[in-house]
C-alpha cells in the first residue's frame, strides 16, 4: 500500500515539476529529445549495418519500423496515457484539405528553390569552404541508396516532429507565430552547428527552419514540410554521391558579374515571388482552428 501510494504521488509530481520548467527550456529539450531518439538509432543502425553486412542493407527495414511505432507514440499511442492528448497536440500532423496540401507543396517547393538560387548567388559572393567528399566506393549501391533515402525520411520526420512540432506548436500558443516560428528556426539552425560552425551556412539553415516553420502554421499540420524536407534531403545526398563537387566559380568582387550571375539573381526574385504569392493562398486556406 505505502509503495502504491508513493508511485501515484510520484507520478503526479513529475507532471509538476516538468511543469515549472520555463516554456522555451522544455520546448527546446522536447525537440532535442524527439529529434535526438530518432537520429541517434539510425546512425547506430548504419554503423552496425555496414560493419555486418554490407551488401544487405537491413537496416532501413529495422529503422522502419521504429519510426512506425516512433510516429505512433508522438501522436499519442501508448503508455503514459495522461500525456496522449498533449502529445498529440504538440506533434500537430493532422489531416488538411487539397487546397491547403496543393499550396503547402507549391509555396514550399518554390521556396525551397528560390533558397537553392539564392545559394548559388552566396557562393559568387562569399568564399566559402569547399566540403569534403566521402568516398562511398567501398558500399555497394543497391544498400547506398535506400541508406541515403532512409536517411533523408529520417531527418524530415524527426526534425519536423521536434522542431515544427514539439517545440513550435506550444511556443505559438504561448507567443504567437511570429515568436514561436523565429526562436525555433534560430535554434534549428544553431543544432545544425555540428556540420560546421560557418555562419553563412547556418543562417540558410535557419531560413529554411523559418520556411518550413510557416508551412507547418499556416497549414495547420506538420505533415506537408515532412514530405518537402525529406525530399530536398533526398536531392541533397543523391546528388552528394553522385556528383564531386564543382570548382568554386570566381567571385563577383574578382571578375565582376556575368550572365549567369545575373541569370541566378533573376531566378531568386522571380521564385520568391512566385512563393510569396502561393503562401498568400494558403493563408487563404488556412483552417480556423489552429494549434491549441
């Protein structure tokens, strides 16, 4: 009896003192977490599945799996029961209408690709540190492949989940969306710090956090910057294996500007625009009842 009662008064008095944690603490340490569990068991799995077997690669089947039971809990499946609903709540991946996936996707997409032009014009201007390239010869293809598609569902999923989710539906009760969207793209991009401290770099992180932070606001549900981020993640690496890199093009401020640069420079109004535009019509068809 003394050890039930103590179990039910320790069980209440977690929720409590979690809750006297400030709002912006929890929701970064529940993005670290949601995050961080889904990446640390898919780098664990790689590692184990190229050290076993390379030619046969398993571990995309094991990791489909977790992430099938993973999605599940963070939708609120499982035990504890008490925290189903706000587990629910904070992961916000809700059904949306055609209208509002149609103009997730195309302001995301055009997006997205206003941000690739825009980054090829940051490379003319700024000199910036040629990355290395893995040689991935020693894996075969047909495991590289789903290894590196596997990888990119991975980030879109928990990235999304933690940061779009767990940590930006309760800031945007809290703050509005304009706080909510900007403490968490900053941090977004902060955590993206382990592929290098250059800040270039990481402010393009934090301008995509930011764009797949208003996708998930205006559409009500995370699930449309899912799909964008693991497929800009897919092009990302496939085209890391596929290509080396290209020799840096010389700096505007060495040989001034060309054609091409001014080609890119075109690209980046005109697909910006054209993404402005449609996220004006997804706020049209934004739904009324948002992230509570």
């Amino acid at each position: 009896m003394v050890r039930l009662r103590f179990a039910r008064n320790a069980g209440r008095l977690a929720p409590s003192m979690w809750n006297r944690v400030p709002l912006i603490l929890r929701a970064v340490l529940a993005a670290a977490v949601v995050t961080g569990s889904a990446t640390v068991v898919w780098g664990a799995l790689v590692q184990l599945n190229l050290k076993l077997s390379p030619p046969l690669p398993w571990a995309t089947v094991v990791m489909a799996a977790f992430l099938f039971f993973y999605w599940r809990f963070l939708k609120g499946w499982g035990w504890p029961r008490s925290t189903a609903a706000g587990r629910r709540s904070s992961l916000r991946a809700e059904s949306i209408s055609s209208s509002a996936w149609r103009w997730s996707l195309l302001a995301g997409g055009l997006g997205l690709s206003a941000s690739i032009a825009l980054f090829i014009v940051a490379h003319r201007l700024i000199q910036w540190p040629q990355p290395a390239h893995a040689d991935l010869s020693h894996i075969p293809s047909t495991t590289l492949l789903p290894l590196l598609l596997m990888s990119a569902l991975v980030a879109g999923i928990s990235e999304e989940a933690g940061f779009r989710g767990y940590m930006q539906a309760p800031l945007e009760r809290r703050y509005g969306a304009a706080v909510a969207i900007a403490v968490t793209s900053v941090v977004f991009g902060l955590a993206h710090l382990t592929h290098g401290a250059f800040a270039p770099a990481i402010l393009f992180d934090i301008g995509w956090g930011a764009l797949y932070g208003l996708i998930a606001y205006l559409s009500g549900s995370i699930v449309p910057a899912i799909v964008l981020h693991s497929s800009a993640d897919a092009l990302e690496f496939i085209a890391a294996w596929r290509f080396r890199p290209a020799a840096p093009a010389p700096l505007v401020w060495v040989n001034g500007p060309d054609p091409l640069f001014c080609t890119d420079w075109l690209l980046v109004v005109l697909l910006a625009g054209a993404s402005i535009l449609a996220f004006r019509r997804l706020a049209g068809a934004r739904p009324r009842t948002q992230v509570r």
